[in-house]
C-alpha cells in the first residue's frame, strides 16, 4: 500500500476544542493548496457513523465496556477501509477528531485490560496509525462548562452518553491522555487549550510545520508570492 498522504489526528477531553481546531488546521493547509479530509470518530463513514449513534444515544448502554470497545473498533476499521485509507491513497491530509487513543483511555478509564485493548487496536487499526496526534490539553471543569455553553447557544443536542460522567471520570481520562502523549513523545504534541482560539491555533499550527518539514518551506514560498513587491521587482 503506498500511502502519500498525512494522517493527524486530534485528542483530548470533552469541549477542548479539537473540532474548533480540526477546521482552522484545514483552512491553513487547504491555503497551502492541500487537499484536506476532516472526519471524526467514532464515525466517519456510513457504517460507523451507525454504530456512532448506537454508542452516542445511549441505545448500546447496556453493553458493558469490553463489548463497548469492540463496537468502536468495529466502527474505526470501517472508517480506515472507506475513508481514511482512500484519502491517504490519494495523497490528502486526513485530519481525524479522535482516533485509537480515545479507546486506550475511555474504554481504558471503564476498565477495560490494557492488554484486550493492545489486541483491539492491532485488529482495527491494520497499521494505519497517526503520523500526528495533536492533545489538546485542558482542565476537564473548562472544558465541560464550554460543552453546557455549546449546548445552550447552538442546535447541539444534549450531552451524550460519556459527556454525563462525573467530573472525577472526565479528570480520570485527562491523566490518561497525558500519560499516553509521554509514552509515544515522537507522536504526540500537547497543546495548551486554555489559550483563546487564536493562540491555540498558532501553537498547533507551529506543531504540526515542525513536524512535517516539507510544510515550512511550502509556507516560505507562499509567503514569497504573496508578500508584497515594495517596487523591487524588474
Ligand atoms: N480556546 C477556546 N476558548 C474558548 N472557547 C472555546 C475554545 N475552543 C473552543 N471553544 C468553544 O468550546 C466549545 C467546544 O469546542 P469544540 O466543539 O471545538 O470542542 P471539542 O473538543 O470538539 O468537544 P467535544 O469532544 O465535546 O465534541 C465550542 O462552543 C467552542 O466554540
Ligand atoms: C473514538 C472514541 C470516542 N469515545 C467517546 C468520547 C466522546 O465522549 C464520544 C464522542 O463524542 P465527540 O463529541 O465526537 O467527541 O465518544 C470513546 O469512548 N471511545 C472511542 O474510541
């Protein structure tokens, strides 16, 4: 399989502002003249994003964890086969809302063995791991106040089915997530997401250029043409 393109994907708590980010991280490189796949998790083919209501609404509650993670690998290897996959193929960035390390650390956090879940992400993933993952890291209480906030001034339905946990669970997942971001330190870029919107973007944005080189001197050359010529040119 010859995979040209980069797969990054986005993690962290409820309301940290991953979808925010996704879409200000695919205008910047769509500008660059890449072509850009958003898509998210559990989801983002028709088939997941069937299992994404079942797990969501709360039609799957009485499943317990182990069965749980089954349904959103299930879901994940769907989302690699119909979407991420052909993307990559093509050559496009894929810019992933959640991806395996959800699993590791909210099915991980309900108690699922660590070592069922090492098997799980092998079957689901085939491979196809991040060649990015931004955690955008926030106080689980902020990030909840953001999500009640969301649901008053927008169409946003109610909380979903994770979303209702006790804040000690939310606190519980944030740890996991930091632990996870310092054993895989070559992956893995923790972002500030207290900071406003443009801050946090900025320091995504320099994240992501240090990491994929060909990007920096993609942006020199657009800044070049686009700068302005103070009557030097012939
Ligand atoms: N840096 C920020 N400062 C203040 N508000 C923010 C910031 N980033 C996002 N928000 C707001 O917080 C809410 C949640 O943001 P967003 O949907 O991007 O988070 P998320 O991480 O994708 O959440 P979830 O995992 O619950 O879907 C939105 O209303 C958004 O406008
Ligand atoms: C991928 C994945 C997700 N979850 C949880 C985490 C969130 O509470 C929801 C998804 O909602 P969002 O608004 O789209 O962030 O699902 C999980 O428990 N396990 C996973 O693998």
């Amino acid at each position: 399989m010859d995979l040209q393109g980069r797969f990054i994907t986005f993690e962290g708590g409820e309301g940290a502002g991953k979808t925010t980010q996704i879409l200000r991280l695919q205008n910047r490189l769509k500008s660059l003249g890449h072509h850009v796949v958003v898509t998210r998790e559990p989801g983002g083919s028709p088939g997941a994003e069937k299992i994404r209501h079942m797990l969501l609404s709360g039609d799957a509650k009485d499943l317990k964890p182990r069965g749980e993670a089954m349904l959103f690998a299930a879901a994940r290897a769907d989302h690699i086969d119909h979407t991420i996959e052909p993307a990559l193929s093509r050559g496009d960035w894929v810019l992933c809302d959640r991806f395996a390390d959800s699993t590791r650390v909210y099915q991980g956090e309900a108690g699922v063995d660590p070592a069922f879940l090492d098997l799980l992400e092998i079957a689901a993933v085939a491979g196809m791991m991040p060649d990015l993952t931004i955690l955008v890291d926030i106080p689980a209480s902020v990030g909840l106040a953001r999500v009640s906030k969301r649901a008053e001034t927008t169409a946003a339905g109610g909380p979903d089915r994770f979303e209702i946990d006790d804040l000690a669970v939310h606190e519980r997942r944030r740890s996991m997530f930091l632990e996870l971001a310092l054993q895989h330190p070559y992956r893995f870029v923790v972002i500030n997401g207290e900071q406003d919107l443009d801050a946090t973007e900025a320091n995504i944005w320099h994240a992501v250029v240090r990491h994929f080189s060909e990007l920096g001197s993609k942006q020199a050359k657009s800044e070049m043409i686009g700068a302005p010529d103070h009557g030097q040119s012939a």
